[in-house]
C-alpha cells in the first residue's frame, strides 16, 4: 500500500477531516490534499508529525516498498535478510557489552539470569498443565498407544515452549536494553560510542555520543522497532500452534463421536423411563458444545472468518441444555425408590476343591471384589473342601486354583475366588428396575462364601 493511501485511511481512522489534520500540521488543506492524491510528497519531519497526531508508527504511513522492500523477492534473498539481521542483531549485543562497565555488565547478566529463571518456571507450569489436559483428553486410547502419543506431545509442548520462551526473552532483552543504547556510525565520526537512556537526558542538551560534525539526524521509532526475523520465527511457533490444536482434534472428534452414540442409546430407551429423555438432552448439549469447539479450531487452522456471535449463541444454549436436563435428570433419580442387591434373586451354588498334599492351603487368598462375605464350617464328614457360593442373579464367579512358593514354607497351593458383574444380566435388570422407577444399591457382602472342611483340614486352609 502506497503513502497516499495509508495517509487517507489513518486520517479518516483518527475521524479528521483534511482541513482538521492541515490545521494540525500547520498546513493548507489543498497540501493534505494532494498528499492524498499521490501529486506530492511530505518531508520527513511532517511525516513524524503525523505519526504523533494520528497515534501510528513509521510503518502506519510510509509506502511498503520504503518500509519492508519489494514485496516480489524470492525466497533465498529473503533467508539471507533474515540471517544478516540476525547477525546485526548479534553485532548490537556485542558492540553494547563491550562498552559497557563493569558495574553495568554484572547488573545486565543478572537481569538475564533472573530472566530466564521465571520464564523457565512458567513454561514448568504450563508444560504440567497442557500435559494433564492432554492425559485427560487421551483417556478413550488404550494405555499403550496413550503413552506413546502423551509422550509426543509432551517433546512438541517442551520444543514449541522453549521456542516461545527465546523469542519472549530476546523481546525482553531487547526493549530492556538494546532499544536504550544505540551504536553511531557515520564516516565523519572517529569513535564509537553508545547513547545513555532514551528518558535519561530529555531537559537536557543533546551530546550522547561523541561527533565532529552534525551532519545526518538519525530518527529511531521506539512505538515499532523490530527485527524481521521475529516475524519469521513468529510464523514457525503459529504453524506449531496450529498443528498441536489439529492433533487435539483427533481425541475430541473421538469423544464426540461416543458422545452421539451414547445419546442416540439414550432416545431409545426412553420406553424405559422419561429419565433417559433427560440424559439424552444433556448428552445433546455436551455435543452441540464439542461440535462448535471443532467448528473454533477448523476456522483458526485455516485461517476462516469467526463468528463470535453465533459462537456465544450457540455456547450458552450448550450450558442450558447440559444445566436444565442434568437438574432434571438429578430430581428424577433422587425420587426412585432404592433397591438393595442383596435382595434381588439369590443363585446357590456348590463347588467342591481338592484338598493338595502341600504343609499349608490358603483357600480363597484373593478376591476381585469386596462383595464376598466368608464364613468357615466345621463338617467331619468332608474330605476335601465344600463351598456353598449364595451371590445375586447379577453377578459370575470363577475359582482357580495355582502353585505357590511361600518364603520361608514349603510349597503352598491358593485358591482365588474371581467375582465380577455378569454385564448383560445387570444392563437388564437395571432397565427393568428404573422402568418401575426403582434404583439399584449395591452393598459390601451382598455375596456369601460358605467353607465346609473337618476339624484337621481347617488349620490347613487358615494362615
């Protein structure tokens, strides 16, 4: 964009009219005017004139081409841009510590010190956190591919981290020292010095550095002194950004996926009670909310327009949706009638266990669960062992028996007792209970182990 044209459009942003920002500049209208126009062109002091009325910078309002160069360099010209102003870059730190004192240099390398300190400690903190969310968001893969994906984001989060942490300390290190200190070269000038403080000597005459004459006036724009290489490495950290909110949507694409299944299960079941109604219109709003987070990442990757409004729309019918049918889902169920699992119907089993030659038996060392209630039975008349297993029509058990070496004994041989939820017959029973709006309970004890061994085999079986 061309002068004229940033001219016209910071004037009518400030909302002067041209007679109003010639008053200003000390000028007639018909100079803005042409100035407009592109018939002519503003010395430079009133184009820093112009920078103070119209609250811009040097770039705001200089041609592009003046500013940044052709704008149809090739790449290569580019990357050598970049590198020699990094090396500029590089020569100013270089040209400031070398003339700087002692007392300024121990100060300097303490700043930096304490610097990097803090931004190491906040980029800690922010690793935990994005680690913890993303361990959350990986909870639906299976533990071996979920580590092996939290351990690729966590190498992105600590490499873009420590990318972001750099170019914040360069910026800091930067504002805080090298815009205050500049080096003068000019071919008339036989020594180079560095200039105090910009604030330090406004009352005062202007004789921070050393000149034999005053022959050029070096105009420095503190409001947007920058490096382009910043930019460049700007759009390297946007691009990581982008492709860590992209990988994010594989686990909520997933989640939402899961999240339409269960709600569709939940309309179908709605014979079964107006409570499943209710979970499926909550179920629709965490939806509703995880579709238009996707539709949020989809348009910031690839640069769409937002619509901040609809998004607020949409957002709040999410959170009344999810709020109202949860609040009616949780009066719904406090008003069922408990129903405790140890009155359901009851199965009887018999188990008989063989009896090993071994010094010492540990029968039933572990169960799965902490539903099992066992109680010994004193019977002569059994060789081996008889259990009497009593357990609601919900639940399945299996009893497997192993080879055991204890220290310090011989041989031992244990009998575990596996007591899980059969998943179809408690899926059934619960629709049945909650149709005639009966909530199931489920208590420690509800299944009950009876041991029948002789009086001599029972100190075998008791550690």
């Amino acid at each position: 964009m061309k002068f004229c044209d940033k001219l016209a459009k910071q004037r009518k942003n400030n909302n002067f009219s041209q007679e109003q920002l010639a008053e200003k500049l000390g000028v007639s209208r018909q100079a803005v005017s042409k100035w407009e126009l592109g018939a002519s062109y503003p010395d430079m002091e009133k184009i820093i004139q112009m920078c103070n009325i119209l609250n811009c910078t040097l770039e705001d309002l200089l041609d592009d081409g003046i500013i940044k160069g052709e704008v149809n360099i090739n790449q290569n010209q580019k990357l050598n841009n970049y590198l020699q102003e990094f090396l500029g870059f590089i020569t100013k730190i270089y040209n400031m510590f070398t003339k700087m004192n002692f007392k300024q240099k121990f100060i300097c390398l303490l700043e930096i010190a304490i610097s990097i300190f803090l931004l190491f400690i906040l980029g800690g903190i922010i690793c935990l956190i994005l680690c913890s969310i993303t361990e959350l968001l990986l909870e639906i893969f299976p533990s071996n591919i979920r580590n092996y994906i939290q351990n690729i984001f966590s190498f992105i989060y600590i490499v873009i981290l420590l990318i972001i942490g750099i170019i914040i300390w360069i910026h800091l290190f930067k504002i805080r020292y090298l815009d205050y200190y500049i080096t003068i070269e000019d071919k008339n000038t036989t020594k180079k010095t560095i200039e105090k403080e910009v604030d330090s000597d406004i009352k005062g005459n202007i004789n921070n550095y050393q000149t034999r004459k005053k022959e050029k006036i070096i105009i420095r724009d503190p409001k947007h002194s920058y490096f382009s290489f910043f930019t460049f490495l700007g759009k390297i950290i946007t691009s990581c950004l982008k492709f860590i909110i992209a990988m994010f949507l594989i686990p909520v694409i997933g989640l939402l996926v899961f999240l339409l299944f269960i709600m569709t299960v939940s309309f179908v079941h709605v014979k079964y009670g107006i409570l499943f109604f209710y979970i499926g219109g909550a179920l629709f709003g965490s939806s509703l909310l995880l579709a238009l987070l996707i539709y949020g990442i989809y348009n910031f990757i690839f640069n769409q327009k937002h619509y901040f409004k609809v998004y607020f729309i949409i957002f709040i019918t999410s959170l009344l949706l999810i709020a109202i049918n949860l609040g009616i889902s949780f009066v719904t169920v406090i008003n069922y009638k408990p129903i405790d699992i140890s009155k359901q119907k009851q199965i009887t089993k018999t188990e008989y266990l063989e009896l090993k030659d071994y010094n010492q038996i540990n029968l039933l060392a572990t169960c799965e669960n902490g539903f099992v209630n066992k109680e010994i039975v004193i019977d002569n008349s059994i060789d081996n062992i008889k259990l009497e297993i009593i357990y609601p029509n919900i639940y399945q058990y299996q009893i497997i028996g192993e080879k055991q070496y204890l220290e310090g004994t011989n041989d031992s041989y244990l009998y575990h007792l596996y007591v899980d939820y059969d998943i179809f017959k408690t899926y059934k029973i619960l629709l049945e209970n909650l149709k005639n709006q009966r909530l199931i309970t489920f208590y420690d004890n509800a299944i009950k182990v009876k041991i029948y061994v002789s009086q001599d085999n029972y100190f075998k079986i008791v550690q």
